[in-house]
C-alpha cells in the first residue's frame, strides 16, 4: 500500500467534514430519541428539504412547479428565511406525526414519520423534479492550497459551523434554563411536569431543534453533494448508525461516532473499496454491537434487556 | 367447521376466480401476482413483527435473496423451478437464521436498525458481485415453470401457483399462531422477561420467528421472479423493506388475514391513485399517515370491531385475550 502523508491528511479532512455532518444529523436523532423515546424516521429528509427550499432562492435559475425561479437573493438572507420556514415546518410535524401518537408506544410514530418520509420525498419531486440540482457554494474557490494539500473550503466551514454549534449546544444545555428543562423532560417526562415543566412545549422545542440541525447540516453539505430527493436517506441512515456506534442517547457519543465513521469510510473508500464505502458504516455499526452492544460510550436509556 | 375456516375457504375461492373474471387483462392479473408474492413476504413478516414482535426493515432483502437464487439456480445451474423455488427458499431460511442469531441481543430500534445494515449490505453485494448476479443490469431470462411438455407461462396460470403458496402460508402462520411455537413467540412479544421466566425459550423462538420470516420471503422473492422473469436489485431496497412494514401495520401486525389484505391495499392503490399523476405516492405517504393515526389497529382490528358490532358478545375467555394483545405494543 503507497503511504502518502499529505493524501492522507486530505482524506482525514474530508472525513472530518463528512463525519461533521454524521455528527450533527445523529444528535438530531438522538434528542428526539431522548424527548419521546422514538427515532424519526423522517430526520434524513430535514437534511433534503431545506437544501431544496434554499436553492430555490439561490441559483441563478430553477424551475419551481414547472415556474423559473431566477430570485438569486443573498446567501445569508436565504439561510435566515429556509430557517425560519423549517421552525415552522417542525411544529406542523411535531403537530401531526408525534402528537397524536403520543401514548401508543413507540411503532406507530415510527410508521408515521416513516409515511412523513414518503410524503416529503415525493412532494420534492414533484415541486422541484427528479434531476438532481447543484446547489452554488458560497465559495469561487473550489479547493485552497497549502503547499501541495488541496483543502475544500466548504470542508473547512462544515467543521467551523459544526464545532461551534456544539459550544452551542453545550452552552445551551449546561447553563440555561431551557435546555436544563429539555434535560430534565428528556430523563423523566413525569417527574419534569410535576416540577413545573411544560412538557408539551419543551417537546416541540426539541423537535425545532432537531430539525434544525437536520437544516443546518442540509445547507452545509449540499454544495458538496448534488441536491436529489433521496440525498437526505443514506446521510440519516449513517448517522443513526453514528449515534448508535457512540452509545444511543449519549450526545458526546453521536458526535465522536460521527466522526469515526466519517473518518474511517473516507479511509475505507479510497483504501479498501470504492464500491462499498456505502457499506464501511454498517460494518462498523455490526462490529459494535456485536462486541459492545451499549455502544462506544455506554447507553443513557436501556432498550435491550 | 369454524368461521375463520369458512370464511379462509370463500376467500380462496373468491380468490381463485380472479384468473376467470380479469381474464383479458395481463395487467391487472399480473398486478394480483405481484399482491400475491408480497403477501407471502408481509405474512414472514408477520410473524417476526407481529408474533414475536421483532422489528424488522430488511424484509426486501429476504426477498430479493429468494429472488436471486431462484434466478441464478434456473438460469445458470440448469434447476426447474420446482427445485429451485424450494432451494431458494431454504437459502433465506438459512439467512434469516445467520441474521438472526447476532441480531438477537436487540430489540427495538436496534434491531430495526441492524437490519436496515443487513438490507444495505445485501444490496450492494447484489449491486456488486457482478460474477453471480450481474450487478445492477440484473437477471434476465428467468423461466416459468413447467409441468412437462406444458409451459406455464400465461399469469392466470402462474397465478394459480401463487395462490396455493399464499394458502399454504396463510395455514402454516396460522396454525404456528395457534400452537405453543406462536403463542411462546406472542409471550415474548409482550414481555420477554416474564416468558422466560415461565419457561419459554426466548432466544429459539426469536431465531425460529427470523427462519420463518426468512423463508417466507424468500418464497415470495423467488415466485415473483419466475413472474416477472427479470429481477434488479433496485427492486429490493431500503424502500422496499419500509414498503413491507407499512403492508402490514395497514393489515393489522398479527392477523395473517390482515398481511394479505394490507399487501393486496397497498398494492393496488398506487394504480387507483394514477389519476393523480405524479403527486400520487404524497397521497399515499399522506395516507399512511392517516391509516396509523385513525386505525390503530390496522384493517383487520378495524373489521374486527365492525363485527363486534353486529353480532352478540362472543364467549369470554379465549377471543378476547387472543384479539386484544397488540394493541399497546405493535
């Protein structure tokens, strides 16, 4: 095998940015997991949909039901309106998936954002057609180089935004009052509302919340892979394998399985095979549980007596 | 004879006539082997989900390995059909069983997702292994059985075969249902702990409900195939398996009735809602929705209460008990 240090530095950049990614969808899994004790089957097309709404107001022209669109508003206006309009889209599905399921357990909600899926998948196709549309980066460069290391700007801010969103995240959780009520509902619903908590409406903030990390990582990553319908399944499909390789519920562990599955299949991929990339993360994913089913950082709630 | 008897046999002989009555249309009979093949894998399902209570989304997969072996015994080893459709069917068993066993630490949303991994996996060796399957041009020239001299290769024929697997399925999860392996399996459905306590053996039972299911696809992926005589491996995706659950959740998880009834709804409706053009699978998504929301317990909990209805309250004991356990859980 010809080791090449500055080749590998590339490819562990770019499995850093790809795990990024993983990482952000995961602990959108992962807080609705630990709100209501479902996984959204859904939580891949939060990843597709925003990457869709926003290039409707970005490229220079697209056809929107058949209508071109040429609006090419500026990126950080666009940004701010696809995340007020998913807020809004994240209550509806909070509306209509999850409440009135609330108490039937866990499989009906699956079903129904399972049909949630299938619902937006065919609505992007018919709004904005099957050919898969390139979404403009906000780059002119397409790679900067450093001495003989080919850097992907995009790659670099994927990083940058996904760091800071997790000081976010840390900040929000251990220091304010919100996120101490999200912790408390997420470990106890009944006890969190005897408290005082308003369960419903931390609920559906977790819900927001999740489906805007799915945004965020949708805007992030969509101008490194083309825009189609089913962009957002194998991304969800990998980070839920992530969130379970670090332990399912434990939010470090979805960020560093993430990362190690991003890492390792960008490895894989150019080492291994090309072919079956696709399939490292399921590999990892079998591997683990195998051998340490509570995942790499143990489990914060017991599903496997 | 009971009523769930009478009402089995008027619904084969119902079904029997369907090759007389849609006589001109290819299409819709070729349409009713297809509900036919799914139904057989929706009812291996029901088994793994609504018997024992094991989630699983790489049902497609089971299918499709059904599919392929069949496919390559017939066309490059020189199998009949009614060599290889067996063959192929203990292959998935064999699968179900390889699967199975690892799996069996899961439940939940684990499992779920470890065989979303398995479902993946297989595609893509379907999708790669070019030598055995041709990679994602697919199998082609798969042939219809023969008994003799006589090919049968019209779907009202082909149609027969599929109904008398169906039958047979249908029998066998039945009776499994009713017999200790069922009601062990329906035990650990509701509480592994306590089963195990009362002696059941959990972990031959879930292995057993992972064969089954198995197997049942399997037969199902190998009839379809010798049907529509060329298989790809788009057809048994990630997509598929969700298509598979939904099937049988819209039945109704543990009525073997309902798993046909859901595969044949599910199978048809996309050709009803073609007026709709192109928004026609959002209906369907939308439906699903609907379906979960307003009918908990599926079509077959639905009639179920229809019936209740209309006719005097049933003896109590063993009627109840037995319709009553999915409704927290599955």
């Amino acid at each position: 095998m010809h080791f090449d240090s500055i080749a590998n530095l590339q490819l562990l950049i770019n499995g850093f940015a790809i795990g990024s990614i993983y990482a952000l969808v995961a602990l959108g899994f992962v807080l609705i997991y630990n709100a209501v004790g479902v996984v959204n089957f859904a939580q891949g097309d939060f990843v597709m949909l925003p990457s869709y709404v926003a290039i409707s107001f970005l490229a220079p022209s697209v056809a929107v039901f058949g209508v071109q669109m040429h609006w090419q508003l500026p990126p950080l206006a666009v940004y701010l309106l696809v995340i007020v309009l998913m807020t809004g889209f994240a209550l509806l599905f909070n509306r209509i998936a999850y409440y009135p399921l609330r108490d039937r357990g866990w499989m009906p909600v699956v079903i129904s954002t399972i049909g949630v899926s299938i619902f937006l998948r065919n609505f992007a196709q018919l709004t904005w057609g099957s050919q898969p549309l390139s979404f403009p980066s906000p780059f002119t460069a397409d790679t900067i180089d450093f001495g003989g290391l080919h850097v992907r700007p995009q790659d670099l801010l994927i990083i940058a935004v996904t760091a800071t969103l997790i000081m976010f995240q840390y900040v929000l959780f251990e220091k304010t009052s919100l996120g101490k009520q999200m912790q408390a509902t997420a470990q106890d619903r009944t006890t969190a509302r005897l408290l005082g908590i308003r369960v419903g409406r931390i609920v559906a903030f977790t819900f927001v919340y999740s489906v805007l990390l799915g945004t965020i990582s949708g805007l992030l990553v969509a101008p490194v892979f083309t825009v189609t319908k089913e962009m957002g399944g194998l991304i969800a499909l990998k980070a839920f394998a992530a969130s379970i390789v670090g332990g399912f519920g434990n939010i470090p562990g979805a960020i560093i399985g993430g990362l190690t599955i991003g890492v390792v299949e960008t490895f894989g991929g150019f080492y291994i095979s090309s072919a079956y990339t696709d399939a490292i993360a399921f590999v990892i994913l079998i591997a683990v549980l195998l051998v340490r089913p509570q995942g790499l950082f143990g489990e914060r709630v017991a599903e496997k007596a | 004879m009971s009523r769930a008897n009478a009402g089995a046999l008027v619904a084969i002989a119902a079904a029997a006539a369907i090759p007389v009555v849609f006589r001109g249309s290819d299409y819709l009979l070729n349409l009713c082997v297809l509900a036919g093949a799914y139904s057989i894998a929706v009812m291996g399902l029901g088994i793994l989900l609504g018997y024992a209570g094991q989630m699983s989304l790489g049902q497609a997969a089971f299918f499709g390995i059904g599919a392929y072996a069949s496919g390559w015994l017939t066309t490059q080893a020189g199998w009949n059909f009614w060599e290889a459709v067996p063959a192929a069917m203990a292959l998935s068993a064999l699968v179900g069983l390889c699967v199975g066993y690892p799996c069996l630490r899961l439940s939940g949303h684990y499992l779920a997702l470890a065989t979303i991994g398995f479902g993946i996996i297989t595609q893509l060796v379907l999708v790669n292994w070019k030598a055995f399957t041709n990679g994602s041009d697919g199998m082609s020239g798969i042939p219809a059985p023969a008994i003799g001299a006589y090919t049968i290769d019209s779907y009202g024929a082909y149609f027969y075969i599929v109904l008398a697997c169906v039958s047979a399925g249908a029998y066998v999860s039945s009776r499994i249902k009713a017999t200790r392996p069922g009601r062990a399996m329906q035990a650990i459905r509701e509480n592994e702990l306590a089963a195990s306590a009362m002696g059941i053996d959990a972990t031959r039972y879930k292995i057993l409900a992972f064969v089954l299911a198995g197997a049942y696809a399997g037969l199902g992926g190998a009839l379809l195939a010798h049907s529509i005589k060329f298989i790809s491996p788009d057809s048994y995706s990630f997509d598929a398996s969700v298509v598979f659950l939904v099937m049988l959740i819209i039945g109704g998880a543990s009525s073997v009735g309902g798993a046909i009834v859901g595969a044949a709804l599910l199978t048809f409706l996309p050709e009803v809602l073609r007026p709709l053009k192109n928004s026609y699978i959002m209906v369907y998504g939308a439906a699903v929705i609907a379906m979960i929301i307003f009918m908990p317990q599926g079509l077959a909990g639905l009639l179920q209460a229809v019936i209740a209805r209309f006719s005097p309250p049933p003896d109590p004991g063993s009627e109840t008990i037995a319709a009553r356990p999915s409704a927290q859980r599955s």
